[in-house]
C-alpha cells in the first residue's frame, strides 16, 4: 500500500484490516450501534465482602412469571465471594444434601408424571411390581374338569357301586378315608434308619405283634427293606412267624467278612410274602450258644448298612445284657399286654423301669398294645386299662382276637388277617410312624 493509500484512509477514518475488500460502516450504523456495557473489574484476590447489616430487613421480591402467583418470596442473603473459584459440581459425600439445609421457600411447579407439587412417586420399601400371570395360571381347571370320588372298595357303598355298573359312586366311606389317611403316614418321609422295639412278658402275643407290625410297615412302604430281629435270648420264636426256612443266625451274620451287597446278606436272613426280612435267634437246644451284646452290635450294625426300619423283638426280662444294648439304641418301643389286670400289671412295671432308667424320651414315643389272644377279654376291663395307659401319655392300640393268626405258625402279611385285625396294626404302625426323623441325623439321641 502507497502513502497516498494510507494517508486516504487515516482521512476517511478507516480502522479496519487493510484487505481490498473490506468496507468501513457507514456514519449512521456507526451512530445507531450501541456502547457496549462496562465490564467490571475484577476484584483482588484479597478482597472480602462487606457483612450485611442485620438490623435491615430482608428486601421483598416479587415475581410474575409462575401464572397468577405474585405473592413476595423470602430473599436470599448475599454469601461471601470464596477466595478460590468454586467448583462445578459438589463433592459426593455421604451426609449430602446437609440435614441442616433449610428448605426451598416454594416447591417446584408440578412437571409431567407428577401428581403434586413436592411429592414425587418412590417405591416403598421392600416394594417389586407384581408379575404377570401366565396364561396357564388363569385357567381354572378345578371348573372345567369335573372331580369324580374314588370307588368304594368294601361295604354297601361298594355294592351299589357294582349293581349299578358305576352309575352311582357315593365315594369311600369315612372309614375308609381314615384308614387312607394312616396308611398315608405310614408311608411319609424317613431319613436314616428307625428301630422299633417290642416288648412284655411271656403269652401276651408279643412275637406275633412284631411280625405284624413289620408285615404292614413292609407292604406299605416296599421302597425300603425291613427286617424282624429276634433279640428273645430265651429261644425266641420270632424266625418261626415269619420265614421257619431262615438258616442265619447272628453268629454266621456278624462273622461273615463278604458281606459287599444286598445279595450276600440276603442268604443270612429269611423273608414273607410280605416282604419282611427276619434275623432269627437261636432256635435249636442242641447247639446252644449265648447271645451278647457284642454279637448283637456287630449284627446289627451290617443289618444297618442295607435296612431302613428294624424290628427287635426283646426278652421278657429286661435285666439281661441283651436288652440293656438293645435299648441304647431303640427310636421307639411297643409294650404288649394282655386285656387283663396281670398283664397290665406286668406292662405297667415294665414302663416304671423304663422311667426309673432315665429311658423318659423313649416312653414318649410308645405305643401299649392291648391285646386279646384268647378272645375272652372283658370289654369294661378294656376300656379301664385304656384310659389308665392313655392318662399317662401313651398312644393305646386295642388288637381284637383274630382266629387266622392265633393258633401260630407263619404270618404271610395283612392279608389274611380280619379287616379288623389289620386296621388294629395299621393304627400301631402309623402310632409309630408319627415319630420317623426328618432329618438325617444318625447321631441323634434315641432314649
């Protein structure tokens, strides 16, 4: 650019860059243009707000820009300038926002999805939405299948049933419903094993009462094995009742060392129809050979290995070492007695020694048997016994006299005994049942 250049435009006012296109504004844009505002300065680093005077009071703002709300707000004191710049965004603490904060003077407008002004929607505690039902949970099968009652099996309801080739079906009886309701029981859950002894004096039916208990607790439960012990020192004859072919004995069980499975341990005991296996005792005089605890552990602690529920016959007299092991390790117990006052006498000592050994918790898992051998038994001399055995605290199980099972030799199962008879033995085993550990705990106390 040229002198005369310069000099044109220092006399024209021109201040603009010295391209060739540019153009100054005009002297009207120039006068129309606003000052722009004073910025102010910045105060020094060591400034200090003055202290407001407390006496004046606070000034009163009005607003007009939340529809027709134009009450005065409360107005916020002035807070001293921080000599370093504040930050952005405040710290995450854990007391934040502070309990000492005073409140907003008004609460904010009601935005969408809020129902009021300063009360928003949180869950509750503890709260989670319902979950949709399926379509299969709606529909109501109970109304669109209609039930239908199960047959009778015995009575006059079974007989209509038949005549009428199912046309009318008035359901179980009662009776038979409470009899579903034992065998129920009976079948519950077992954990670990259960050993049940019996026991009373010489001619009550107690060998016969073993037998039958383990026959119903073998037809009911199939899915586990149980076995009848004859723990009678004084030539029991429990082997006889159920399997008189049962060659095994506890010597032979408890010397035997290839006892690896189920089928080697079956060659040592006999079994029924019914499925009850049976450890006999020592049934010939001409080899007599004494039963000991020892022995007697030592047997039955294989038998535990593959039997869930065991029966133990006992000995009339309580005092032999025999039974004294044989109780250490009972879950529960059956007394059998007669239907008269010296059976129930000898049955009442027997439960007296039982409490004075300390043997309580066993008692409280025990079932009396009243049983009538002869079938000569007096029915008001029953119904005393009963109540005198009930008071106590014990379950009391009246068994009739059943002429199928009473003359002796092997007892089959329940089949071929009375309905009666059966129901008798169905009530002691559920007795019994009531009782069964829930838990595997082996190591549980059992007297």
């Amino acid at each position: 650019m040229s002198d005369r250049d310069d000099a044109l435009r220092h006399e024209l006012g021109w201040t603009g860059p010295e391209d060739s296109d540019y153009e100054p504004p005009t002297t009207a844009a120039r006068s129309a243009a606003p000052a722009p505002a004073a910025v102010p300065a910045r105060p020094p680093v060591d400034f200090v707000a003055p202290t407001p005077d407390e006496s004046r009071p606070p000034a009163q703002h009005h607003r007009s820009d939340a529809g027709d709300d134009t009450g005065p707000i409360a107005a916020v004191r002035p807070e001293p300038v921080p000599s370093h710049p504040r930050p952005e965004h405040p710290p995450a603490r854990s007391d934040w926002p502070p309990q000492h904060a005073a409140p907003p003077s008004r609460p904010a407008p009601p935005g969408p999805g809020h129902p009021h002004p300063g009360h928003p929607w949180p869950p509750p505690a503890g709260y989670a939405p319902a979950a949709p039902s399926s379509y299969a949970d709606r529909i109501p099968v109970r109304d669109l299948v209609p039930t239908r009652p199960a047959p009778p099996t015995r009575g006059w309801r079974r007989v209509l049933h038949t005549l009428t080739f199912g046309l009318v079906n008035l359901g179980p009886s009662p009776d038979e419903i409470r009899e579903a309701e034992l065998e129920a029981g009976i079948r519950g859950v077992l954990r670990g094993h259960y050993k049940i002894g019996v026991m009373g004096k010489g001619g009550v039916g107690k060998t016969t009462v073993s037998a039958s208990v383990g026959s119903v607790f073998a037809e009911l439960r199939p899915d586990d094995r149980v076995v009848a012990v004859d723990a009678d020192t004084a030539f029991g004859k429990l082997g006889s009742r159920v399997d008189p072919r049962a060659v095994g004995s506890y010597w032979e069980l408890a010397s035997d060392q290839h006892l690896d499975t189920f089928a080697d341990i079956r060659n040592r005991v006999g079994n029924n129809a019914a499925g009850l296996f049976v450890l006999a005792g020592e049934a010939s005089p001409a080899r007599r050979r004494i039963l000991d605890p020892a022995i007697y552990r030592e047997a039955t602690s294989r038998l535990d290995r593959y039997f869930s529920i065991s029966i133990v016959d006992c000995s009339s007299t309580m005092d032999t070492p025999v039974t004294q092991e044989v109780l250490r390790d009972l879950d529960a117990l059956i007394v059998v007695s007669s239907p008269w006052v010296d059976g129930a006498a000898a049955a009442g000592q027997t439960m007296d020694w039982l409490a004075s050994r300390g043997h309580t918790n066993l008692l409280q898992r025990t079932v009396v048997v009243l049983n009538d051998s002869d079938g000569h038994s007096d029915k008001r001399t029953r119904s005393i016994l009963a109540q005198q055995f009930a008071g106590q605290g014990q379950a009391v199980v009246e068994v009739p006299f059943d002429s199928q099972i009473r003359p002796g030799g092997v007892i089959p199962g329940t089949r071929g005994m009375s309905p009666q008879t059966r129901r008798k033995f169905v009530e002691i085993a559920a007795a019994l049942a009531a009782h069964f550990p829930r838990t595997d705990d082996r190591n549980r106390e059992r007297f």
